[in-house]
C-alpha cells in the first residue's frame, strides 16, 4: 500500500513539473530581436569604400567646374569692363590711380604672330624733353607697343598727344593697339590673338649720370642697384616684354676696348639680375658687340652710357635700333621679336 501511495506522489510531482517547464517556462522567454548588422564580407567592403571613393571625386569634379566656371565668368565681365572703360585722365595728375587704362581708340586688333614679328618703340624721356615734338615724331610709326618711361605727367601728357589706347603703370606708360586682358600695378597682359598672349612690364629707376669721366669713380660706388624694386616685377613662365630705364648701365658694355677711356670691367646688379630671371638683352642679342654697337641712350658732358634696355623672355628678338627722335636728347630704341 505505502509503495502505492509512493508512487502515486511522485506521478503527481512529475507531472507539475512538465507543466510548468513547458508552458510557464515558455512564456517566460524573451528571444532577442532580429538586428540588421552591416554585411562584413570584403567584397561588400570594397565595394562601399569604391562608392565613397566615387562619391567624393564627384562633389571635386562638380565644385573644381563650379570653380571654372566662375573664372571664366569673372574673365569675360573684366574683358567687357576693360574693353568698354574709357578712363579719361584726371585734371590733377596726383589723383590717377594706378594702374589707369586710357582708351581714346578702343582699338583691339589681332596681331598675326605665325609671320609677323611683335615691333616695339621704347621713348625714355629726358626731363627737357618737348613732347608735341615726340609725338610728332613718332606719331606714325607701325609698332604694336610703345614703352614711355618719365615723370607721370610727361607719360600722361605724351599719352594724350599721341591719341593711343595706354596702361598707365607704376614704372611707366604702355601704348597698345590689340586687347588688354589684365593689369596690375607693374605689369599687362595682352591678347595678340585668340591663341597668343603677353606679358608686359615697365620700371623707371633711373637717376642720371655724372657730368665728368673724372667723377666715375664716385658715381659708382653710389650705385647700389635695385634689387627691391627689380625683384616685385611679376616673373611668370609665359612670354615677357621689359622695358627698363635702369639707373646702372650693364657690365657687357664695359670694358678696355670700347671707345670710352673710363670704362673698365665692372659688373653692374641689376643686369645681372635681370639676366638671372631668364631674360635676354634684345639690344645686345641682335648686335655683334659692345666696342662696335655701344647703343648709347644718354650723355652728359663726357659720359655716355646705355642705361635704357628692352629685355625679353622666351622671345625670339630679330633687330633693334637706338635711334635719335626730335624733341629728345635721350635716344628712343626699336626691336622686333617673334613668338616662338
């Protein structure tokens, strides 16, 4: 009997067991909720990393065109702006601010640089000089440029006599006849044509010369050349004109065989210098030497020197002159030069 009862408790403990393990136990479980991970394959990897790489080279191509665009925007207004200006002069010659664009002829022509070589004139003007004579002496000349370096008021005077479109710079006058595409304080750059173009730079540092052979010695030991001044010109890689009325004279001029007795070899900064900066002496390029061509633009007394220079960079020069022009006592210089 008690074996009975015995197992009859146990059945019975047994089976409340089962039902609490399958039923309440199963109500009691809390799976975890499905979480979407990201995919940790490499080639899933490799391909997000291809897709922002994408991405990103997109955004730079949209905003380096947004970025060209806005040049291109800014180029055009500025060439409409420059070719429409019409800068008249101011009464009082103190107030022109640098640089001024005077343009009475509005003249923008191509110049044909495959066959045609550039034709400069370079007018240094002495102080005495009688400007209504150079311009009439020089009025109608064929040149492209005319380079005028002086006081500002005998550039802004000589500018008006000779009628010419002009860049009035900080060194100097340029008188143009093809399209002003930019200009700065001490440079312009120009379109000769629709594949072509120019840069052009001008400084004034001339001081004069000593009245005497006998006072050489001193004059050059104040000579300090004009590295400041020389070293704030714009020096690009594209193809430049410079005009430069220097207060040294070169050092190729000077030796012991040219014609003048105080000479003897010296070496002058700026030439070199300018030289250092890749330019060639149109002057001196076309002549055979220094001794036979001297190509003296100034005197005084017994000195006489060239001290006015037309350089060039990446220029081809073909012939230059320095020649006499009524109404100065300084000499004017022509050259050609080609475009490579």
């Amino acid at each position: 009997m008690k074996k009975i009862l015995s197992a009859a408790c146990l059945f019975l403990m047994l089976t409340s067991c089962a039902i609490y393990t399958i039923g309440e136990g199963k109500a009691n479980i809390n799976p975890p909720q499905k979480v979407s991970e990201p995919e940790t394959r490499l080639r899933i990897i490799n391909e997000r990393k291809a897709q922002a790489e994408a991405e990103r080279i997109a955004e730079e191509e949209r905003r380096a065109e947004e970025a060209r665009k806005k040049a291109e925007a800014e180029a055009e207004a500025l060439r409409i702006y420059l070719e429409n200006a019409v800068y008249e002069y101011p009464e009082d010659i103190s107030e022109l601010a640098i640089p001024h664009n005077y343009r009475p002829q509005r003249t923008h022509l191509s110049l044909d640089t495959d066959k045609n070589p550039l034709r400069i004139l370079f007018l240094p003007l002495d102080e005495g000089a009688n400007l209504e004579m150079v311009a009439s002496s020089v009025r109608d000349l064929d040149v492209d440029f005319t380079f005028i370096t002086g006081t500002l008021e005998q550039q802004v005077e000589l500018s008006k006599l000779m009628g010419k479109d002009t860049v009035v710079l900080e060194g100097g006058a340029v008188l143009y006849n093809t399209r002003l595409k930019r200009m700065e304080r001490d440079y312009a750059i120009f379109s000769l044509n629709d594949s072509k173009d120019i840069q052009i730079s001008i400084l004034d540092t001339y001081q004069g010369l000593p009245s005497s052979a006998s006072e050489i010695d001193r004059w050059l030991l104040s000579r300090t050349g004009d590295e400041a001044k020389l070293s704030k010109l714009k020096i690009a890689d594209d193809e430049i004109l410079f005009a430069f009325s220097s207060s040294e004279p070169d050092g190729e001029d000077w030796n012991i065989f040219t014609y003048y007795p105080y000479r003897r070899d010296y070496i002058f900064k700026n030439a070199e210098m300018i030289r250092n900066y890749g330019f060639d002496d149109i002057y001196r390029q076309t002549h055979f030497s220094a001794e036979a061509d001297p190509g003296i633009t100034r005197k005084n007394g017994d000195v006489y020197e060239r001290m006015d220079f037309l350089y060039a960079k990446d220029l081809v020069p073909v012939e230059s002159s320095a020649f006499n022009v009524a109404g100065m006592d300084s000499k004017a210089i022509y050259a050609e030069v080609l475009m490579p």
